[in-house]
C-alpha cells in the first residue's frame, strides 16, 4: 500500500482519486512535475492566500478559530518554501537524473547532494503539512459546520475540505509516484 494512503488511513483522512489520472506511473517524469508545479502548485499558492484572507475574517468567530488562523498561516508559510525548494531545486535534479538515466550515462548528485537525500527533506516537510492538515480537521470537526456558526465559516470549512483534498493528491503523487521513481532511476544511474 502506497505511503501516503497509509498515513491518511491513520489520521482518518480519506484520499480521493483525482479525475482525470493519467498513467503517472508510466509518464515521462517532465510530463508528472510539470502536472504537479502547473496544476497543483499553482492551485496552492492561490488558494492558501485566499484561506488565510478568508481565516482572518472568519476565525475570530469560531472555537478554536485563532489556532486554526494560526496552523493556516504556517501551513501557508511551509508550503511557500517547500514548493520553492522543490522547483529550484529537487525537480531540476530529478530531471537531471532522468535525462542522465535516458543517455545511459552515470549520474553521482546534483551540486546540492543526492537526490535521494533531497527527496528525504521534502519527505519530512510532506509528514509536518499532514500533521497540520490533521489538526486542522480535529479543531473543525472535521469540517462540520455547526448552526451555530457564520456562512463565512461554512465557506472556510468547505474549502479546508477542498484544500486538503488537493494536498492528499499533490503529496501521493510526489512520494508515493515521483519519489518512488527516483530512487529506481538514481539506482539505475550509479
């Protein structure tokens, strides 16, 4: 069983299966990072900027609603710098990698170290915006919206939901898809 739905079966979240899946398993490793930088990158950064516009206006509100403000706006922070590092730096190794691998030639690391050593960083930062995620739905039972509270929040929890449905997928394609590929390819390549 794939990682990530591991951990999403034990913090009871569910993944849901994106719509239209080509075959990443099979796809040239360009065609899945340019799917997961053009489609869910971008989704991310819009997104986590209208949320936390959106917490900021909702929150004080709601129980709990200044930790979930305050989870929203590291979650934003974290995710900023890790879609960052991945698009300076991890995804031009990897496509290094897999260009070296289609020449057959040898490839050692990247001028940042290994690959596999790049990928254990952004596996460590996917595990902390789990976490997040988890205490996010926990504060919101998990995005249930009470009587009691505003429209506004009915539009937060609804989009946390969406949010977290994005990530789910965004993460099981970059550990459980990309990554795994990587290490048979840098495998190949030494």
């Amino acid at each position: 069983m794939p990682i990530i739905i591991r951990q999403c079966a034990a913090a009871g979240m569910r993944l849901s299966s994106e719509g239209s899946d080509p075959a990443w398993n099979t796809a040239c490793l360009r065609e899945l990072i340019d799917h997961i930088v053009e489609d869910h990158h971008a989704h991310l950064r819009s997104e986590l900027r209208a949320l936390e516009k959106l917490t900021g206006a909702t929150a004080p509100r709601l129980y709990e609603g200044d930790r979930v403000a305050e989870l929203i706006c590291v979650l934003k922070e974290d995710l900023e710098l890790q879609m960052q590092k991945e698009e300076i730096v991890l995804f031009p190794a990897i496509l290094e990698l897999e260009s070296a691998s289609r020449e057959g030639r040898r490839f050692g690391h990247s001028k940042f170290g290994s690959v596999r050593n790049l990928v254990k960083v952004a596996e460590r930062s996917h595990s902390q915006t789990l976490q997040a995620l988890e205490e996010i739905r926990r504060l919101t039972n998990n995005y249930c919206c009470q009587a009691k509270h505003t429209s506004g929040a009915g539009v937060l929890f609804r989009r946390l939901a969406d949010l977290e449905d994005d990530l789910l997928w965004h993460i099981h394609l970059e550990i459980d898809i990309l990554f795994g590929r990587v290490a048979v390819l840098e495998g190949e390549t030494q």
